[in-house]
DNA sequence: ATTCGTGTTTCAAA
DNA sequence: GTTTGAAACACGAA
C-alpha cells in the first residue's frame, strides 16, 4: 500500500522535527484550518486507511493522496506544497489536484464511517463474513465499501479476487467459508507485496510516460495479456463505474 | 480536435 | 440494500 510507505518516508524526514514553513503553492489543496503552521513540531506520522495524520503539538495535519498525489524530495511535477523543516523540504506533488489537506485537532474529524483495517493481519474467515454482512451484491465493488472494510481501493479489489480464485461478479451470499479463507490470504499477500513494491519503487509502474512495463500487478491494467495462473486472457468489464480486470478461465 | 479513461471516495438519485 | 452518475481536476492516448 503506497499510503503506508508514504508514512513511512515522511515519519522519517518529519518526526521530532520543527516545521518553519509551510508553502500552500496552490491553494485548493487546503480544505480546513489554519494554514500557518510555523514552528509547530511533528511529533509521529500515522496512517489510518488512506488518510494520513502528521501529529503536531498542537492539532495535526490530516492528508489524503486521492488519486495521484504523492510526496518527494524533488519537485519534479504538479507541485502544490512544500513543507520545511529545520534540516530539509518536503514536496507535495498532485497532478489532478484532488488530494486534501486538513489542519484540525483530530484525524477523527475528517473521516467518514470507516470499517476495520484488514492489514497487517491475516483476517479469517469469520472476519470477511461478517464485514460483508448483509450485503447481496457483488463482491468486487463491496470489497471498496469503506464503511466496512477501510482502505480498499479499485486495485486491491481486482488483485484480491484474482489472488483468491474469485469471480468479481459474485454475489457476496453466496461465496462460502473455504473462500473467505482465500480471500483473507489473498489480501494479506497483496498489501503486503503492494507496499514492498511501493517501498522499492514509489509508483513507478505508471510514472513519467514508462507507458505500463512496470506494472507489477497479476491482471490489472492487463487486458488481453496472458493470465500469470492459466494463461486465459485477461479481461476488462466496468462494474459500478469501475474498470474491473479479471481472468474468466481460473475465477470463479 | 474531441472523447475516453484514470490510482479515490462520497454523495444524490433512481 | 443496490446501482449509477457526478463531483473534485489534469493529462496522455486513441
């Protein structure tokens, strides 16, 4: 997960340090609080879903990436923000520019009904049924409800049901204990692989025109292409407005 | 030139 | 409860 090795990089460059300037390039960004945040300390990074939360002495600064905002050293792109420190910067990048900055007392105020963290754990399967509790629809899109499972997005999903063996139309009734099982392996090895990725090589896999040799997922973003499992063609449909990539010879 | 699709997530509407 | 479309916005590809 990209978030988690962004906190990581910031805990690194931010924590016990004193902020001496805040530079709001663009001001969009900026959705809450008091933008003047010189020589407040950062005392830890924390990561909660996708939000990340930068506890000053006083309140925090609750971050969300959307989709294209990322931190580095280099402003060597969009560049919407640069933070200060005593002993270096600190670049927001955003090409899109729906990423979110919110200065207030507590993470809690900017997020919404969030459903348990599936990571760093393995969940069983008792876990998965009763999260998806209730619901009768599919099971791709209801692996993103944010309200019952946090910080799943369109990626994890695909990856998640390929990893598990799992058609992405299935109804959530009817998948059964033995794939709960799967699935909480499956998203386990996927986090857990998406942040060493992540780790290694940012999210080069779709930076600065590399077109999609890098990418390091099994079937997203790979319509047409060979199924890594039984070399069945991937395919790609829309469900719930979301490109959904998924290989019909091994889901099912 | 114009349209399409995109890593997120919430919201309203049907 | 479910599904869809729209909303933030910019840009590369078709």
């Amino acid at each position: 997960m990209e978030v988690e090795a962004t906190r990581r990089w910031l805990d690194q460059r931010l924590t016990g340090r004193a902020i001496v300037e805040l530079d709001l390039v663009d001001r969009r960004l900026w959705k809450c609080g008091d933008p003047e945040l010189a020589g407040r300390r950062v005392l830890g990074v924390r990561r909660r879903a996708k939000w990340l939360w930068l506890q000053l002495d006083q309140g925090g600064l609750a971050v969300h990436l959307r989709m294209t905002g990322r931190f580095a050293s280099q402003p060597d792109g969009k560049l919407r923000a640069t933070l200060s420190t005593e002993d270096g910067h600190v670049h927001f990048l955003d090409t899109r520019c729906f990423a979110e900055w919110h200065h207030v007392d507590a993470l809690e105020q900017v997020l919404g009904r969030l459903g348990p963290e599936p990571w760093p754990g393995v969940q069983p399967a008792a876990w998965w049924q009763e999260r998806m509790h209730g619901l009768r629809g599919a099971i791709k899109p209801a692996f993103m409800k944010q309200d019952r499972i946090a910080g799943l997005g369109n990626i994890a999903a695909i990856e998640l049901c390929w990893l598990a063996e799992l058609d992405p139309t299935t109804r959530v009734p009817s998948v059964g204990a033995a794939t709960w099982t799967r699935v909480g392996e499956a998203c386990h090895d996927h986090l857990t692989r998406a942040l060493a990725d992540a780790l290694r090589d940012g999210m080069r896999y779709l930076n600065d025109g590399g077109g999609d040799h890098d990418n390091p997922f099994y079937v997203y973003r790979r319509e047409g292409q060979p199924c890594p499992r039984c070399s069945g063609l991937i395919e790609r449909f829309v469900q719930a407005g979301r490109g959904t990539f998924w290989c019909p010879g091994c889901q099912v």
